[in-house]
C-alpha cells in the first residue's frame, strides 16, 4: 500500500494557495490522445533531475507549491502524515542553477517515528544549503548544514515527495487506467483523467468511496515544460477493511526571477565529505 502514496500521487486542487495559477491550466479538454501521442509530446520531459536555462525556447525558472495528507487507519494503529512547501527555481546570470525555498513534515504515529520539522533549502554556485528545525522522536532538532552538490544529482522529487513522473503517466495512459486530451484550443495543453474502477482494481483496493484523478500539463512553444498542475483525491478500504484517506497539491509554473541564498550561509556547517585518495 505504501507504493501507492509515495510514487503514484502527485495532486493538486485550486484551493487558495493555488488559486494564482488556476486559470492556466482550465480548458476545453475534448480531443483525445493514443498512448503513442501522449509519448511524443512529454519525450525527454523528467522531473528526475531539475532543468532551467537561458537558451532560446527554454524555461529560466520554475516556482512550485504543494501540500499533501495521508491518514491510513489499520486494526491496532492509526497513523497520519501530512506537509507542504514552497520553492524557486532559478537559472543565475552564469547559466547555473540557483533554488530557495521550505517545506514542513509532520508525522504522527508512535513517539519514536514522530516528527514535526521545518526545513530551508538554498542551492547556489554548486552548494546546497539545508536549515532543520523542530522535534523528531521526541528530541529537539537545529541542524544547518552545507554541501558541494552537482547539479546532475539534483531531483524534484527530493523538494516534493508526490511529484508524478511522466512515465508513469504515459504507462497509465498506455495501460488503460488513465485517458488524455488534447485542450481544443491551445495544443500546448494537455489533461489527463484516471479511471476510479481502474486505478482501484490495478492497486488492489477493496472499495473506493471517493477518488479523484487528473493531471494537466502546460508546454510552452519550443515544447518546453511550461506549468503542471494535478489533482488526487482518494477515500478507501484496502486489506482487510484497513481505510486510508489521501489527497494532495501540486503546482508548478513558470517563474521568471530569482532564488535567494541564507542569510547566515557562513553559519552552516559544511559536510561535504572529503575526496578520496585515487589508487593505484
């Protein structure tokens, strides 16, 4: 049951936090596309590693929002994760990639495995910056600590746990349990609809109450991934008669500006480990 809240979901409602970015991604979604097609549309599209730049037809910057909660309810235990966050993604003068931003995490189950924790996260020149505080298990925590990071090594998935990837979407669509179209105006925007009976019968689920699946997708003219936005929201029994309860937002748009860096950058201490001698 875990795989399907950690790499299935990646959600997102116009509620208020998202309301900015709303009218972008609403259309008149009615022309339908093969598996094939959907394919040639996202080719070379990933959330695997974090792409902005200055080139022609590139996207300088992205800024994203999400926030997500998961309630499971099982015979003797019941255990409730939920979170947010905020981040800018930049393209410095210099053509490199800079990023700011914060997420929350609040885990309530047994005392050891609690936590409720803040982080600040910077990238800039080949650095990550990361500011933790709070309580995990029970223990206070105040950690900054810095890192040489390449930029290669950089994943979305790392600032947002329900991020989809663009492969599993094309593997639902090709699979049956998921349907897109094409927005009969603007060819640059696509919705994707996931099929309740479907998802439900795939991941083994004994009964759905509610269930709510669509992802949209914005390109800009070069083809450039240009906004994402999705929306999961689902209400079910799963082994046993076990429930969860799980729904989650994301949205990711173009952002034309800067990431900032700490102010207390000099403060964190740095972990980077050291080089390894070469042998011989």
């Amino acid at each position: 049951m875990k795989k399907i809240f950690t790499a299935v979901f990646a959600v997102a409602i116009c509620l208020s936090v998202f309301a900015a970015g709303c009218s972008r991604f609403t259309g008149n979604y009615v022309t339908k596309l093969t598996a094939e097609q959907f394919g040639e549309k996202v080719a070379g599209l990933s959330f695997e590693n974090v792409s902005v730049g200055r080139e022609e037809g590139a996207v300088s910057g992205y800024s994203m929002k999400y926030e997500y909660n998961l309630r499971t309810e099982e015979t003797a235990s019941v255990s409730e994760k939920n979170g947010n966050g905020e981040f800018r993604f930049a393209a410095a003068e210099n053509g490199s990639l800079a990023f700011s931003g914060k997420k929350t995490s609040v885990v309530k189950e047994q005392e050891d495995l609690a936590e409720d924790l803040e982080y600040r996260l910077y990238y800039a020149d080949g650095v990550r910056y990361v500011s933790e505080t709070g309580e995990r298990g029970g223990e206070r925590v105040e950690n900054k600590t810095k890192q040489s990071v390449a930029e290669s090594e950089l994943d979305f998935h790392e600032f947002n746990p329900y991020l989809f990837d663009f492969t599993a979407i094309s593997d639902a669509i090709e699979g049956g349990m998921a349907t897109a179209y094409l927005d009969k105006e603007d060819a640059n925007k696509i919705k994707i609809v996931y099929d309740a009976a479907q998802f439900a019968e795939y991941y083994g689920l004994t009964d759905v109450e509610k269930f709510t699946g669509e992802i949209v997708i914005l390109f800009n003219e070069a083809g450039a991934l240009a906004g994402f936005k999705s929306d999961f929201e689902l209400q079910g029994s799963y082994a046993a008669g076990n429930k969860a309860v799980f729904e989650a937002h994301t949205e990711l748009l173009e952002y034309d500006g800067q990431a900032k860096l700490p102010p207390d950058g000099e403060d964190y201490s740095d972990i980077t480990p050291a080089p390894q001698p070469e042998t011989i």
